[in-house]
C-alpha cells in the first residue's frame, strides 16, 4: 500500500492538467464577459471538476489544488505569450501596410482624376451632341456623325484607364504577399516548384503591370532576377531527372515543359531534350569497334569532358575519339582489337540507320505529347541533326577507310578494305542506304504544315514559316550526307583507281590468252564484255552520287577505261594475226583455225554491240538526270513544302548542294533558262529515239572507246585474213624464183607436145584446192545466225584486208601514178576491175560474158533471208582473200626475172587453173580481168604484143589502172626479152 500513492500522483497530475473543454468555454465566456474579474476567473479555473467524487485526504486536495494552480499558469503564460506575438506580427503588418496603403491611395487617385477627366469630357460631349441636336436646324450629316464617334471613343478611353487602374491596384495589393510565399515554396522538402514558378509568372505580370510605375521598379526587377536564377538551379536537376525517366514516365517531363515555358525558357529545354535524345544511339554508333572495351571506356571520358567546355571544344574532343575503328593510333595503341571489315560496317549501317528511324517514330509521337503540334516537326528535325552532329568526323573517317577521298590520302589496296568490299561500290551502297533513310525519316516528321493563330489566314501562316522548316529539314538533310561531299565532287578521281586496277587484272589475262591460238577465242570471248559491267555499275554510282553533275570527266574515264580495254584486245588479237602469218598455224589447212578466227571476229562484233547498247543507256541515263535535276518540287517558294520525299529527289537535291550549290542559268535553245549542267547533260544525250530522225546528232560519248572498237575490229579481220590466207601466201612466196619459168622449147612439134601436156604446177593446185576448201571451211560459221549477226557488225570494209598485196602488185610493175595521196581510191579502183574492159579490147569480151553468165545463174535462185545472209558473208571473205590471193600471184608474176616460152606456157596454164577456181567459187567480181589479161599477155605471140604495146603508148589515158595495164604491159614484155 505504501508503493501506491506515488503511482496516483501522477494520475492525478495527468487529470489536473488536462483541461476540461467545458470548463474552457466557460472560461472564454467569462473573459468576453462585462462581469470579469479576476477572483472569479481564478475561482472557476481552480474549482474541482464536477464528477470528481472521490472523497481525498486534505494533503491530496491540496495537492490537486496546486497541480490545477501550475496547469493555469503555464496556460496563462502561453496564451500571454502569443498575445504577444500576435500584437507584434499586427503592429509589423501596420507598419508595412500603412505605406502601400498611402502609395495605393496614391496610385487609387491619380486613376481616379484620369476617370473624372474622362467622365467630365463624355459629359460635356454629350451636352455639345445635346445642344447640337437643338440647334440642328443648319447642321449637316457630317456634323451630326462626329458626336457619337467622340463618345464612343470617350468610353473606350474610360475602359483602357479602368483596366489599368484594375491591373495596377491588383498587382500592388498582391506584391508583397507573392513575394513573401515564394521562399516558403522553396523551402520545403521536396520544394513546392510548380507553385513557386506560378507565383513568379504573376509577379511578373504585376511588374509589367507597374512599369509605368517609377517607385521601385530596380528593386522589382533585382527581386524578379533573383528569383529566376534560384528556379533555374532548382529546376535544371528535375528536367534532367524527367529527360532520363521519359522513355518510361511524361508526366515529369510534360510539368517541366510548362514551367520552363512560364520562365519563357523554352529554348533552353528544348535543347536539353534534344541532347538526350539520341543518346542510344550515338552509343550504338560507337559500339561498332572490333570488341576494344578500352575504346568505349575512351569514348565516355571524352563525352564527359566536352560538356565542360564550349561547344567548338566537345565537337573537337568528339572528333578525336570519335573513330576508334579505323584510326591507325588507335589500331596501334590497342593491337588486340582486330578492326571492322568493310563487309562488317556495310551490314551495320543499316542496323544504324533502322536505330535512328525508330528513334523518330518514337519522337513524332513524343514530342507531340510534350511539346505540343506545332513545336513537333522542329523538334524531330532537330532531334535528327543532334544524332548525326557529333558523327559526321567520324562517319567520314569510316569512308575513306572503305575507299580514301582523292588527293587526301594514301591509295588503297585493291578494291578498298580488308575483305575486299570496298571501294565506290561501298561508297555508293552506304550513300544508296544513307538516301533511303532520309526518304524514311522525312516520312516521320509530319504535321509539317503549322497551325494558324486565331484571327491568322492559315495560307498565311504556313507561308510565313514553310521556308524555315524547308531550311530545317535541308540542314539536316546536308548534314547526315556530308561526309558523302567530298566524293561527291571527284566521283571521277574516286573511280580512277579501282576501275584501272579491275582493268589492269583483266589486260593481263587477254595477254596470256593470246599464247595459244587454239583456245584463245574461248578465253578472249569471256574477257571481252568484262569491261561493260563495270562501267554499267560505274554510271548507276555515277548516277546515285553526283546526280549528272560533272558529266564530262565521268564520260572521259569510262571512255578512256573502255579504249584501254579495247587496245589490250586488238593487241592480243594482233600477236594471234602475226602468230598466224608467220607460219604458226601449220603448213596444211586446219578448217579449225578457221573457225576459231571467225570467232575471235564475232568477239569484236560482240565488243561493238555492247558498246553501242552501253552508250544508247548512258544516254537514257542521262535524259533521266537532266529531267531530275530540274524537278521544281524541291523548291519551297510556294509557301508549302512538299508531303514527301522521294530518293531520286533528295538524291538530287543532295547532289546539287555538294557539286553546284549555285548554278549558272543558261539559254538551253528554246528561250528558258536552266541551270548549266542540265542544258550539258540534255546535249550529250540527245532528243528521245521516240522522236523519229532527229534534227541534231549528238556528240558520241565515248570518241576513244569507238575508235579503239575499230581498231580492234580491224584486227580481228586482220586475223581472220591471216589465217584463211596463209596456206596461199606460202605457196605463192616462192613463185617468182621457180626455175621453170627460164625454159625455152624446142621444135614447133616439140613445142606443140609440150603445150598439149601442160598442167597446173603443184604450188597453184594447193592454192586453188584450198579456195575451194575455204567455202566450206565457213559454212558452218555462217549458218549460225546469232554468231553471223555478231560477226557483220564488223565486216565493214573488209577488202581492207586485200589492199597491200596490189600495192605491191602495181610497186612490181613499176607504177608511179599510186605514190600520190590518191592512192587509196585508185587501188580500190583496181582492185574492184568492174571499168578495167576498155583496157583490154577484146581480150574482156569473154570475162565479160562468163560474170554475166554467174549474175544470171544467181539470180534465177531464190535462198531464203538466212541462207541469203549466210552466202553473203561466205562470198564478202571469198571475194578479200581471192583478191589477195590475185594482188599476189600478180605480184608474184611481176617479179619473175626471165620468162622462156615453155615457162610462159606454164605460166599461162597455172593462171587459167586459178582462174577456173574462182569461176567455180562464183563470187561476184572473180576471177579478177587483170587475171585474165596477163594471162593472155604470157601466152600473146611476140609481135602482137609489141603492136598492144605501141597502141597503148597513143593513148592519152593518165589514170592510174590505165597505167597500170601499160606497165604490166611492158613487164611482161620485158620477161619475155621482146623489144619494143
């Protein structure tokens, strides 16, 4: 029991200080009282609670008595306390209030005297319109109109001073109360900044409010800075907070959004947002290392640094560590990490680019929902610019890995790269995903057209900003293509070096094809048209990278890459001809060589063909270019820009930036002016074939490479010749120095007896049986209709072929009229023999008479088109190799040095046989009357040549067969020792 007092106490002391609210109401009541005094105030706070019945010892009730005591007084002291200190806050209020009080009552004044003016001068205008209205009998219509316009604008001018005088007196009575609740936002924890930032957007409306207020404007204005800084700070760790949430959360970036548009710092956010943006994928970009961890740890240092310092100083710090692929310091720092194959970067790019297009896909969504519609396609076209901007050192460092920009570094090897994929042909596939990205990503920056402000005609408002988004989507356009610039402008330079070494490894093989003859048609056949896909690919790159620009130097490589090809071709075919000529395709027949010349023949009509189509699709190119690079579509000067982009026009677009951003406008014939080039390229490529016969032909496009085409065709026929006439020159080389040409006969019945048995000599039966065998030695050639189309491309000027023969031939016989710069026409005039029957009197008659006789026989057959075309080309290689073959044997005969008369019997026989061979061929134009003139001349007795040779000496005849005939004359007199 002892224990337990000391328990109750406190009990006690808990229930005494606890206040009772009854007794608190009464209390209040008693101090609101009239009736109050202090006694009874201490009487009623001290009185034991009315439902305390518990009977207590005189020690506990004192005791009660004084914990009630002490409870009132600390209550007492409290309640005084805050007395006080709510009398001090009302006199600090007094104190702060009483002068804004006075300057409102000021401001509340000067407003109202404006007011009195104005109702004062309304009143007097409408006591002047009242007394107006009496006096109106000499008042006009003018007079009376002006008094109402003087009231109207009496009222708007009382409206305006009322509005002001409402703003001033609302910015001033909520000043102070502004001003004061913004460091209590601050101050809380987490601070209260959408408040804070509504309250500074009102203080600033109150200020400009009260500029024209001149009592403490430097003070609002230093109060207002104040602020501002002290919410950016606070603001700048929320908005990068909210930047690195907002793939997953807006909300935070949406509420910083509009406060950062309440602070009129909206540009600053927007370039906050647009740094972030592309940060996965400017990480993707620079994963593509090789696997160096060294390198990305390289990259983050950088990146951290450059944020530091200015913005001139991180875009070279990027452009230091921004390529750590193909830098060869880097390779050489970390040797561990192999570098990227070209085939590598040429797979990435597009895994690249597809990175960036989700990015926008995801931004045109984004930034509608943060930024709002019409801020939208600004910020995709700048969050496009931010993802290429600190790339495009290192994008162009990448390139010239795959194939080094002219004149800026060391060659590459090859084809350009490791792996050999490399080169323009890279260049041109990167820039062809590079344009197809762009055509994408144009596509995924829409609503393009602003929206009109209220009371703005929409036409006008979209004219008023259609060339600045133009401008944006151009900069950026510009931007992700520069590294493609450079290559742009020496796309010909670019190409040289690739397509010589392509070139230099395929004259190689041509010149190890030209060792054997027999397989040689087979391999040139395959070597022959390498040339042409090259340049095909060669002009499509053209085509993807310049656009047309700087035609004329892509024309002269690709002309010049074909003439080569061609040259390695005809040399070849002429190491085969002499090869050939000098005794290497046996000493017999072979019907096989035979076939493998006119393969190698149909190998140059091939070459031709190919050309020509090549140069028929250069041409179409190039209309197409031409039409291209005029496309008005890409001008914004409408006012409207266009709904999408296609690759051919961003294409050109690209390409006239980098290689003629101003062009010279020039007359293109019709009265129009156009830009230079289109007028260069619609010249080298002609009217449209659609147009029928064109008035103008342009120029060939490739002069070389058609040269050096007949060139090569030249030789092929030179081969062919070679080989079908070889077996006759062999026979015939020997033919002037044959002994039996001396003999002299004996008896006239000895020499009757001689004559009657007089045969051919074996050198003329092998030239005549292989004039024969030769027809069929081409038939089968000729019967193959895709092989003999080939082959007539180039049959032009075939009898080429016969021409020195006869210029030996009349050199022999001691003509002097064919050493002038006449000498081609009158060889052929020779050698065609069709005016040669005046010469020869009636010696002609019957060669006459026998080609009438072949034309007749010809013509009562009727061969169909392909056995016609057949015959044809058998008869054109008939005709040159029996005119060779007869330029020789006459050659041959001129240089016999004595003629007996058993040998001119010899002679005379062999002749005819040869003669009897080509009249058997039935080639038109065969057996040559030159052929059957000596002949007659060797056998002619001695004293009607001599009287042949004196008529010939009368005749006044300077052309040159006639002096032919005269000199073959007098040789053969000559050789046969007759006087004349």
């Amino acid at each position: 029991m002892a224990s337990a007092s000391p328990l109750r106490a406190p009990a006690s002391s808990a229930a005494g200080a606890a206040i009772d609210p009854a007794l608190e109401e009464q209390l209040t009541a008693l101090l609101a009282s009239p009736d109050f005094s202090v006694p009874a105030y201490l009487n009623l706070a001290l009185a034991p609670p009315p439902d305390d019945t518990e009977k207590a010892s005189p020690e506990e009730e004192e005791q009660r008595l004084e914990q009630r005591m002490a409870s009132l007084a600390l209550q007492l002291q409290m309640r005084t306390q805050g007395c006080h200190d709510e009398m001090g806050r009302i006199g600090a209020e007094l104190q702060a209030v009483v002068p804004r009080c006075a300057a409102d009552v000021g401001r509340l004044k000067v407003g109202l005297e404006g007011m009195e003016l104005d109702v004062r001068g309304l009143l007097e205008g409408m006591d002047d319109g009242q007394s107006a209205q009496n006096d109106g009998a000499g008042d006009d219509a003018a007079g009376v109109g002006e008094d109402p316009l003087a009231t109207l604008h009496s009222l708007l001018n009382l409206r305006t001073h009322l509005t002001t005088a409402r703003a001033i007196l609302s910015a001033a009575s909520s000043w102070d109360e502004t001003i004061n609740s913004i460091p209590m936002l601050l101050s809380t924890t987490p601070p209260n900044l959408v408040e804070a930032v509504a309250a500074l957007s009102q203080l600033e409306q109150g200020a400009r409010a009260l500029r024209g207020m001149p009592e403490g404007r430097d003070e609002r204005e230093a109060a207002l800075s104040k602020l501002r800084t002290q919410l950016e700070v606070l603001l700048k760790p929320q908005l990068l907070h909210a930047l690195k949430r907002m793939d997953t959360r807006l909300g935070p970036l949406q509420q910083c959004v509009s406060m950062y548009n309440s602070l009129g710092k909206t540009e600053a956010l927007r370039e906050e947002y647009v740094k972030m943006r592309p940060a996965e994928v400017h990480a993707l970009w620079f994963s593509f290392s090789g696997g160096n961890p060294s390198s990305h740890a390289a990259v983050e240092k950088e990146e951290g640094k450059g944020e530091e310092g200015s913005k001139g100083e991180k875009e070279g710090e990027d452009e230091e560590v921004e390529d750590f692929v193909f830098d060869e310091d880097t390779e050489a720092a970390a040797p561990a990490a192999a570098p990227a194959s070209a085939q590598q970067f040429l797979e990435f790019l597009p895994a690249f680019y597809e990175a960036a297009l989700e990015l926008l896909a995801k931004e045109r969504t984004q930034a509608r929902q943060v930024f709002g519609p019409e801020l939208a396609p600004s910020i995709a076209a700048r969050v496009l610019i931010e993802c290429f901007r600190p790339l495009v050192s290192s994008f162009a460092r990448r390139l010239a890995h795959l194939c080094p920009v002219p004149g800026r570094g060391a060659r590459a090897s090859g084809m350009g790269g490791a792996d050999g994929m490399g080169g323009t042909e890279a260049i041109a596939t990167t820039y062809e995903s590079t344009i197809q990205f762009l055509s994408l990503a144009y596509d995924q920056m829409e609503a393009w057209e602003p929206a009109a402000d209220e009371g703005q005609d929409a036409k006008t408002a979209g004219a008023s900003t259609a060339n600045g988004a133009w401008e944006a989507v151009r900069e950026a356009f510009l931007l992700v293509a520069a590294p493609y610039a450079p290559y742009q402008r020496q796309w010909a330079a670019a190409e040289q070096d690739p397509l010589g070494e392509a070139a230099a490894m395929v004259a190689k093989d041509v010149r190890g094809a030209a060792a054997s003859f027999d397989d040689a048609a087979e391999r040139m056949g395959d070597l022959a048209p390498f040339v042409f896909p090259l340049a095909e690919a060669a002009v499509q790159r053209f085509a993807r990278l310049t656009g047309g620009h700087n035609v004329p130097a892509t024309l002269a490589s690709l002309d010049g890459l074909i003439a080569t090809h061609a040259s390695e071709l005809a040399i070849a075919v002429g190491t085969l001809s002499t090869h050939a000529a000098a005794g290497g395709a046996g000493a017999e027949f072979d019907e096989r060589r035979v076939h493998c010349a006119l393969e190698i023949l149909r190998i140059a009509g091939v070459f031709k063909r190919n050309l020509l189509s090549f140069e028929r699709s250069v041409r179409d190119r190039l209309r197409a270019l031409s039409v291209e690079m005029e496309d008005a579509a890409l001008e914004a000067k409408s006012g409207r820009i266009p709904d999408e982009l296609s690759p051919v026009q961003i294409r050109s677009m690209l390409a006239k930036e980098a290689c003629d951003p101003y062009p010279t406008l020039i007359d293109d014939g019709t009265g129009a002016k156009c830009p230079a080039p289109a007028v260069e390229l619609r010249r080298l490529a002609g009217p449209p074939p659609a147009q029928g016969e064109p008035s103008y032909r342009p120029p060939p496009l490739f002069p070389q490479s058609l040269d050096a085409a007949a060139r090569l065709a030249k030789s092929c026929r030179a081969c062919v010749f070679e080989v079908c006439s070889a077996v006759p020159e062999r026979h015939l080389r020997g033919l002037s120095a044959l002994p039996v040409w001396r003999q002299e006969g004996g008896s006239d019945g000895d020499d009757d007896a001689a004559s009657y048995g007089t045969l051919p000599q074996p050198y003329i039966t092998q030239v005549g049986e292989h004039m024969l065998a030769l027809v069929q030695a081409l038939e089968p050639f000729a019967s193959d209709r895709e092989a003999l189309g080939l082959a007539n491309e180039v049959m032009d000027g075939v009898r080429e072929v016969a021409v020195q023969p006869w210029k030996e031939f009349v050199a022999a016989a001691g003509c002097t009229n064919f050493a002038d710069r006449d000498e081609r026409s009158k060889l052929e005039g020779l050698m065609r023999g069709n005016d040669l029957s005046k010469y020869f009197g009636d010696d002609g008659e019957e060669e006459d008479d026998a080609e009438d006789n072949a034309d007749e026989h010809e013509e009562e057959e009727e061969p169909d088109a392909d056995a016609k075309a057949s015959a044809a080309f058998c008869n054109q290689w008939l005709d040159a190799v029996g005119l060779a073959v007869t330029g020789r044997l006459l050659e041959r005969t001129m240089r016999i040095p004595r003629l007996g008369r058993t040998g001119a019997e010899h002679l005379a026989t062999d002749l005819e046989y040869v003669r009897n061979v080509f009249a058997a061929l039935g080639v038109a134009g065969h057996p040559h009357p030159v052929l059957g003139y000596v002949a007659g001349l060797v056998a002619l007795d001695d004293d009607a040549l001599r009287s042949k040779i004196r008529r010939r000496r009368k005749e006044a005849d300077a052309s040159g067969e006639a002096e032919a005939i005269r000199r073959v004359e007098l040789r053969i007199a000559y050789v046969r020792s007759i006087s004349v």
